[in-house]
C-alpha cells in the first residue's frame, strides 16, 4: 500500500502542468478561477489545444485517438487541468457519446463521429430528461418511428445542457411502446441541423440559460445513426451513466475552488481582522478540506478498483453524492465570506449589473445558486443512494 | 500509488480475522467482558505467538516495525472484533515511546518480553487539567542522587489496572505548557508511592486514575527531551485508533444491514423502507470516508514528521470522529427497542465507537488542531 505518486507519475505531471501553463490562454484562464462563464471559442479553442498536442481524448484508448493514458494519469491530468483553471472539457463527447460509439457503435459510426469529437469540430449534447421522465427516465416518450430507411422521431427533451451551441445530439428514444419500459429503448445519434429540430432555452435560478428544450417534430434520422442494436438502449444508457460519473467527485475542481475560498476569506474582514482568523468560519472550511481530504483518496481507490476490474462500480455513486455536496458547500462558504457583498450579483436575472464590491464577490451568489443543480443532475443523489441501498448494501 | 496490501500483508490480514472470528464471538468476549480483569491473559499469549505484539517492535529486537499496513489490517480486525485486551496502549503506544526513547539496553530488556506477552506497559500521559493537550504535563520528578522520583496525577489511564509498568511522563525542568524539560519515566505499577483508582469505562474497558507520590522511576531516554518521541507515539497511536474504527463502523454498518433485513414490521423486512435505505447508504459513505483517511492517517504517521503528520492524523481524526458519532447513533436508531439493550452487539459497538470519538482528541480537539496546522502550513 502506496499512497504516493511512482516517480514516472510524477514526472508526467510536471510534463502536463507546464504544457498548461506554456498554452493556456491568459483570458479563458482567468474567467475559470474567477468564477466567470467561460464561452463556447474559449471551450473549443481548449480542445484545440489540446488536440494538436495528442491530448484530445485524455479518457480514450490509443486506437480511437485517444492517449491511452490509464486511470491515474487520467486523474493527474484532471488534477492539472483543474488547478490551472482550463476550461472543462465537454463531458457530451469525450464522456459520454464517445465510449458509447467505441463500445456498441459500428466501425463506420467509429470513424465518422470520433475524429470529430477530438477535434472540437462536433458539439454534442446530451438528449435524455423528459418533462415526464426524470430520475424515472425509462418512462420516456420521445418516439421513433422506422419509415423508409429513417426514424421519424417525434418528442420533447428537457434539460438538455449547453444544447445552443451543439451540432449533434444522442438521444434515448422509444422504438417499441408495447414492451416492459426499459426493453423498448433505443440509442440515436440526431444532426441538430435537421428540419424539425428547435431548441428553446431555459433561464435559470442564476440568471443563466445553460439548459434547454429540444423539440422533435417529424425529425428524419437515417438508420445508420442508431447505435447498437433496436430496442438496446437502454444497456447503453446505463453504460454511459456510469462513466459519467466516475468524474463527477470533481476533486480537483473543488481543491481549486477551496483555495479561492480561503483568498476571498483572507481579504473579507470581521473586527478588523480576516475573517479566516475567525474561529467559527476556520472551522466551517475545514470541516469541508477533511471531507475532500478523504473524497480524495476514495476517489484513487475507486479508480485503483477500476484499474483491475474495467467499469465503474456503483461506488460511483458515492463519489458522486459525496463531490457534489463537497462543491455546494465549498460555493456557499464563498457567498457567505463576501457577505453583504455578495447581494449586487453580476449575473443576475435581469441583466448585468456593475460591479459594487471587490470583483471577486460579483459572481459568488451566482455561483451558489447554479450549482445547486449538482446534486440534481447526473441521476439525483437520492436515486444514487437507491443504487448504493440496492447494489452495495443488498438492501 | 496502490491500494492492495502485498500477498503476505493479505495472508496477516486474513488470518487476524479468522482468529477473532473463532475466538472472539460476541459470547467469548462478553465472558471476558465481565471478569474481573476485565481481559484475557489467554487470548494475549496468542495474540504474542501471533506476532501482533511485535510490529512496532524494531528488527533488532525481534519485531517487524515499521510494518505500516500489516497495523493497519490488525487494528481495523481488532476494531471489528471490539478487543478489550491492551494492544494499542502497549503494542503500539508504549512501544513506540521505548523504541524512540530507549537506550539500546533499555529497549533490549524492556520491548523483548513486552513482544512476548510476558510483560504489559502503557503510557500514563494525560492528566485532568490537559483535557487532550499533550504538552500539557504537571506531573514533576525530582533527583536523588542516581534515582528518580515521580509526583503527580494521571487521569483515565487506560488499561492502567493491567499494566506492570506505567511509562509516565513527567516534567523535570520548565513550566508548564512548554514541550521542551518533559521526561518519561518507566513506573512499576505495584511498586512504592503508586495508588490505582480503577473503574471501567463507558463502553466496558478498565482504566485508573494514578496518583503517584515520590514513586521510583527509571528514566527512558535523555533527560527533558521526551516530547517529540510522546508526540510520534500518540500520533501512532491516533492512526491506530483510525483504523481500529473503521473496523468497528464496518462492524456496525453489516449489524444494521443483517438487522433490518431480518425485522419484519407491516408484514416486509424493515430494510424495504427508503427511509431506513438512505440512511444505511448515508452511514456506508461515513465508513469509506473514514477507511480513506484510516490510509492516510497510517501512511502519514509513519513517513512524515512534525506540521504535515499532525495536520493529516487530525484531518483523519475529524472524518472518523464524525462517522463513529453518525454511524453509532444511526445504528442504535435503526435497531429500534433492541438498538438500546445491552443484550446485542450494536449496543456495544456503539459504546465502543462513542469511546474512540472521544480517544485522543474528539472531533472539536482535532479540528483546531487542523486549522492550527493549515494555518502554519500557509503561512510559510
């Protein structure tokens, strides 16, 4: 038993930082550390970046392009990137549609979409939720019908994030309605730019329209954009759910927003001195830096655990109850150091408003209540504690 | 980085729990829980011939130490086990203060028979006004030519009624607070100047308040120069008691799943409801977070010195501190009438876990202690 890094570990990640630090853009970097929204070129330009180094699929196997790093080096790049505040990477590609194709796609499905994921050519999003169909998300209604070569798929998704700026959407999509619910599921790939398909944003509690409504009406998809077999999908949406939160503890984002949280707590004062001298508030951030002390490491032995057995276990699901409680927490230390100060919120629901404080607090409120969607989104916490009551507990 | 102890550790690991499996049921225990001693002269010899007496015990001597994970695996089985026996206060604390105090003599007569089971020493450290402040000693020791003499009083020490040999810390130069003129003292526990008041404490095991008025001591090591080696030891002793927790927890958590399972109420197990379902989840995300720093707080202990080791064992103490009291209360809860009976296991456990809260620090101790040293660390 080892908890440090082997020195080849070590010196990949001196390799990683001060490739981060030689081509991070000034600009995107500083709208990540201060909690600003970073825009659709600052992502993509990233990926680029990236890209043209070799790095653009850092979770992909070599074959597909990807760099064949294992979990650890995924993790160390992680840790780097997030320190270094880069733009996150889009999960919707890279994380989600992308091991998808490579595991249940055909080869030309292979060679026609991945490519195009490392590149940053193709924004994916992701078409799931329904109004009707949340954490029970096998009772989906979005239909696909098979006519001539095509599915003509009919239906609303929600929640579909960051959907203004995609190209593609996967979507779950019903092709047999008189089965049991999840047996009659499929898996389809959908050109945005196809007639039929709208998108309506939806503002948000912070101001922000980072989700919206898909509609479907009469969409033609030919049957070559469905993944895997008809009626499988569900298989490969349970897949995909894991994998999407093997990365969801976001330990290293959280370090990084800890280390805000103690500068912003260091320059708010309180009797004259920082309000990080005052006992009470020390012992509110640190009761929150042990938490991710530990997360920490459970995050390496699950990762350690998957090294041997392949897929994520639903110890998955711990990380990501335990992650997302961790960023909450973190975010509403922050708005309540800036105090009063955090009220004139820069992003607020109508509009911007100029800056009445230090910059940093303009955005803390925001930041708060946009992240209370952690514990929401990726499968509830409370339906990942049906999954640890179920799977890890025998319950 | 790897997580898997090597095949030997393994083979240790399984066979420590085997033992306590078929040794240490809950009947046995109780017997030994309510004799007099209050522990088992038998079940320590075999715990010798195991070699669980020896890890902390430095090759010279006969021992394994540093033996960092093969510790960690027998203090988390003893935790499940709930032990009664002193193997953390002898084993590991006052072995450690030999070992890092002792001359080569000192330790060559002292750690030989304690790794034997022939011999039990423990610390006596604490005292009333210190609350879990190790620097704080009161206790004093005067010379007499070549001969030493201890005065003073120490408070809750564990295992004290079992011991031959109290190692007791004493001041012999400097006032009070001040790590620096601390010395330590190998007491004989029957020898002159020496009074026990023995009790038992709340989750069963015998402790003593120690007065002790101009009683003989032998002094370990140098003289005033005792507290880096206290401060090692009892930071052994903390990673121990981590792991020795997660044993317990993880005990815990499997009675409250067998339990709920079993307890048939509106004609389904009890377990069926998603009430008692979240709860049990939230209680296993406490046991992982405690077992993750359980590794910390093993590895730390063992390889650094000074600001990070005490920085990492209280961050440790707080995330296990914080599962015991979750997870005991939660447990009880969940047993309903039976969770507050002396007549079943989770009862015990949690007396058990409420105890190692409080051992070395409760969680409000270490975390000032955490921010203390975050504070130091950021500042330089």
């Amino acid at each position: 038993m080892d908890l440090n890094f082997t020195s080849d570990e070590l010196a990949f990640r001196d390799e990683v930082r001060s490739f981060i630090e030689a081509n991070i853009p000034a600009e995107t970097r500083h709208k990540v550390l201060e909690g600003l929204e970073v825009s659709r070129d600052d992502t993509i330009r990233w990926q680029q970046i990236l890209h043209r180094r070799g790095w653009g699929g850092p979770n992909w196997p070599k074959e597909f392009g990807g760099t064949g790093w294992d979990a650890v080096r995924q993790y160390i790049f992680e840790e780097e990137s997030a320190a270094a505040g880069t733009p996150r990477l889009l999960p919707f590609g890279l994380k989600m549609v992308g091991p998808v194709i490579m595991r249940f796609g055909n080869a030309a499905q292979q060679k026609r979409f991945l490519p195009r994921i490392l590149s940053g050519e193709d924004w994916w999003a992701q078409g799931y939720s329904e109004p009707g169909a949340g954490s029970d998300l096998a009772s989906l209604k979005t239909r696909a019908e098979r006519k001539d070569g095509h599915y003509v798929v009919n239906g609303q998704k929600t929640w579909i994030t960051l959907a203004q700026h995609a190209n593609w959407i996967f979507c779950l999509v019903r092709t047999d309605p008189a089965v049991k619910k999840q047996a009659g599921i499929s898996f389809l790939l959908i050109d945005m730019k196809s007639p039929g398909v709208t998108v309506r944003p939806i503002t948000l509690l912070d101001g922000s329209q980072e989700v919206n409504e898909v509609w479907f009406e009469d969409v033609q998809v030919p049957v070559g954009n469905l993944v895997g077999d008809e009626n499988g999908g569900w298989t490969y949406a349970k897949f995909l759910l894991g994998h999407e939160r093997t990365n969801i503890a976001g330990v290293g984002v959280s370090k990084r927003e800890l280390a805000r949280l103690k500068r912003i707590a260091s320059e708010e004062r309180k009797d004259g001195k920082p309000l990080m001298a005052d006992p009470g508030f020390a012992a509110q951030v640190a009761q929150v830096e042990v938490e991710l002390m530990a997360l920490e490491i459970t995050n390496l032995r699950v990762l350690a655990a998957e090294a041997e057995r392949r897929a994520p276990g639903p110890e998955a699901s711990l990380l990501k109850i335990k992650g997302t409680e961790i960023q909450q927490s973190i975010s509403e230390l922050m708005m309540h150091a800036a105090g009063p100060r955090a009220l004139p919120s820069r992003r607020g629901a109508t509009g911007d408003v100029p800056s009445f404080g230090p910059a940093y607090a303009a955005p803390l409120a925001a930041t708060y209540l946009n992240l209370r969607k952690t514990s929401i989104y990726g499968g509830s916490n409370e339906i990942q504690k049906n999954i640890i009551a179920q799977t890890i507990l025998g319950l | 980085m790897r997580f898997s102890p090597t095949p030997e550790q393994q083979q240790l690991g399984d066979m420590v729990q085997r033992f306590f499996a078929e040794q240490y049921r809950f009947e046995a225990r109780r017997k030994i829980l309510d004799s007099r001693e209050g522990w088992s002269k038998e079940i320590w010899s075999k715990l010798a011939e195991l070699g669980l007496l020896s890890l902390q015990v430095p090759e010279q001597q006969g021992g394994i130490a540093p033996a960092v994970v093969e510790t960690l695996l027998t203090a988390t089985a003893t935790g499940m086990a709930m032990l009664l026996e002193p193997w953390v206060s002898s084993a590991i604390i006052a072995t450690v203060l030999i070992r890092e105090l002792g001359s080569a003599q000192q330790r060559e007569e002292m750690l030989a028979p304690m790794a034997a089971g022939e011999r039990i020493a423990v610390p006596a450290h604490f005292e009333r006004a210190a609350r879990y402040d190790l620097r704080h000693v009161a206790t004093s020791a005067r010379r007499h030519g070549s001969a030493w003499q201890v005065t003073g009083r120490k408070s809750v020490v564990l295992h004290a009624p079992a011991a031959d040999l109290l190692l007791v810390s004493a001041r012999t130069s400097d006032p009070a607070d001040q790590t620096a003129g601390i010395s330590l003292f190998a007491v004989p526990r029957e020898g002159p100047g020496v009074a026990l008041s023995r009790y038992r404490t709340l989750d069963g095991m015998y402790a003593a308040d120690v007065d002790l008025v101009d009683a003989p001591g032998t002094l370990i090591g140098a003289e005033g120069t005792a507290f880096a080696a206290i401060a090692t030891a009892f930071d052994q002793g903390l990673a121990v008691r981590c792991a020795e927790a997660v044993g317990a927890l993880q005990a815990t958590l499997d009675a409250t799943v067998e339990y709920t399972k079993t307890r048939q109420q509106f004609g389904v197990p009890i377990a069926s409801f998603q009430a008692l379902q979240h709860r049990m989840a939230d209680m296993l995300i406490h046991v992982e977070q405690a077992r993750s720093m359980s590794y910390l707080a093993a590895m730390r202990a063992a390889e650094s010195s000074g600001r990070d080791r005490r920085r990492a064992l209280a961050a440790a103490k707080v995330v296990v501190g914080n599962a015991c009291r979750f997870v005991g209360q939660q447990a009880v809860q969940l047993h309903g009438g039976m969770g507050v009976t002396d007549e079943i296991a989770v009862s015990h456990l949690f007396r058990r876990l409420t105890a190692l809260e409080m051992a070395l620090g409760d969680t409000a101790h270490h975390l000032e202690q955490f921010v203390a040293a975050s504070a130091e660390a950021e500042g330089t």
